[in-house]
C-alpha cells in the first residue's frame, strides 16, 4: 500500500509529536509500504508550521519509505503571483521533494497567486495535493474554481482532498456541507465525477473523514463509485498524530471490489503519479 497523505512534526498545540520514525513504526503494523509526507507551512490550518526542511531533512533518514512534498505559502515574498515560485521550489525539488503540498492557504483554490505555483509545479513534474473545504482553498458550489484550475493548468496533476471535495460526490450538496461530514444519500451526477470526466490531470485522495465519509455515506454508492473510478483514486490517511484512527485502512481492505480496482486505488495510481519503481 502507497498513502499518498501524511503529515509529521506538530501542528497543533497539546498533540504529540510524530517523528518520521514513529510514522515508518505505525505503517509498519498497518501494512503500508510508502508514505507521502506533507509541509504544512499555510497559517489557518494550525498553531506550528511543519517546514519544507523539517520534512526534507526527517525523510531522508527513511528514503525507500518516506516522499516529502514541500510547501510555499503563496502569500511570501510580496504576495504577488508575480513572485518567482518556480525558483523557490526548484530549490526544493533538488534537496529532494517528490510532490507540492499540502497546499491549505485561507484563499480561493483559483487565487492567481496559487495558479502560479500550480504552473510552477507542472514545469517541475510535482503533483499538487489540494485542500478544499469552507476556510482552506475555497470554491463555490459545483467547483467552478477547481475546473478553472485545472483548464488552465493542464500539465499539472492534481490529488484533491478534504469536506467541500469529498461532499460533491453528490448532486445535491449544500453550502454547509462545505466544512462538515454530511450523512445524506448520495444524489448520482455529482461534481466530483463531472470533473473526473472532463479533466484527466486530477485524482482523489481518500484521506481523512472526508474520504471515508464520502464513500460510506451511501454504502452501495461508494462502492460502485470506487469501482467506477479506481484508476482516478488514490489511498490515504491522513495521519498526522500518534494513536490516531484511521478506518479508511480497513475499509479500503475489506470493501467488495475487484482486485484489479483495489490494487489501482492503494498502489498502482500512487506509483505512478509519484514515478516510483
């Protein structure tokens, strides 16, 4: 198994801190293989920035394990989408960060500033991790930001993630389902799958209780849902405290789909997308 969402270090205050150790210890008993490893470095997620360097130089003690993804708030510099991002995190690419993320600036998923660091991370080959939900990487009902994106940037690939995401997977989303977990039915036809059907550079990740909200909401939905679209999802956690649940594993194990979606969903997409051997 690949989980394409963890985090490490501390983000917030009386959590313990997760060590890059602790981290390989805990996907040693849960079975996973490779795990890829988030900056957090936007303020509104947290009270401790987890940064670029902590998790460049943390994962290089585990490099057939751990794939760092390294973070710019887009706000830096002069908070211009005319700052040279591309020369930020090439720096990082070249220390070694795998991937951009997680990006969970207070702005718009559109915002010209985090459309220039999606180009920038296109040019460089990095997959972008994308949170959505009513704070972070906001959108509208139906996502006409996100696909705004992802025309525009076409050589990106993107992981998407997180409530407002994860709760268009039906049609009848509402504006408070945007930051919350709703139990409703699944309505056939929503965003999730009009944009999965329009644009090939994007995937989900079925971190969190979002992911595993959306897919055990609507039992028989879900199910058919991860059938459906096994080559367009990804496995992941969200693992970021010890002694953390994370029922997707589970799940994702015993759920009643074919072996062939299955082995898409926890590994294929991931080592593809990230280029492992």
């Amino acid at each position: 198994m690949i989980d394409v969402h963890t985090h490490i270090g501390r983000i917030r205050r009386g959590q313990p801190w997760l060590t890059a150790g602790k981290l390989v210890r805990w996907m040693d008993r849960q079975g996973i293989e490779k795990a890829v490893v988030h900056s957090v470095e936007n303020p509104e997620e947290l009270h401790y920035y987890v940064t670029t360097a902590y998790v460049l130089r943390s994962c290089r003690r585990f490099p057939d394990r751990l794939i760092p993804f390294c973070n710019v708030d887009p706000r830096i510099d002069n908070s211009s989408p005319k700052t040279d991002f591309y020369s930020i995190i090439k720096d990082y690419v070249d220390a070694g960060a795998k991937g951009f993320g997680e990006s969970l600036s207070g702005l718009p998923v559109d915002d010209p500033r985090l459309v220039a660091i999606y180009t920038a991370c296109g040019r460089l080959g990095l997959p972008v991790t994308l949170h959505i939900d009513n704070l972070r990487g906001t959108d509208a009902l139906g996502l006409p930001g996100l696909r705004r994106v992802l025309a525009a940037c076409p050589d990106t690939v993107f992981f998407a993630h997180a409530p407002h995401w994860w709760a268009e997977i039906s049609a009848d989303v509402r504006e408070e389902d945007r930051g919350g977990y709703p139990k409703r039915p699944v309505v056939p036809g929503g965003a999730v799958e009009q944009i999965f059907e329009q644009f090939p550079n994007i995937y989900g990740d079925l971190s969190a209780a979002s992911g595993y909200n959306a897919l055990t909401r609507d039992p028989e939905f879900g199910r058919r849902f991860l059938e459906r679209w096994s080559h367009r999802l990804c496995f992941g956690t969200d693992y970021l405290r010890p002694g953390q649940q994370c029922p997707i594993i589970a799940f994702i194990r015993e759920v009643d789909i074919s072996a062939k979606a299955r082995r898409r969903i926890v590994r294929d997409n991931a080592r593809r997308i990230l280029k492992l051997r």
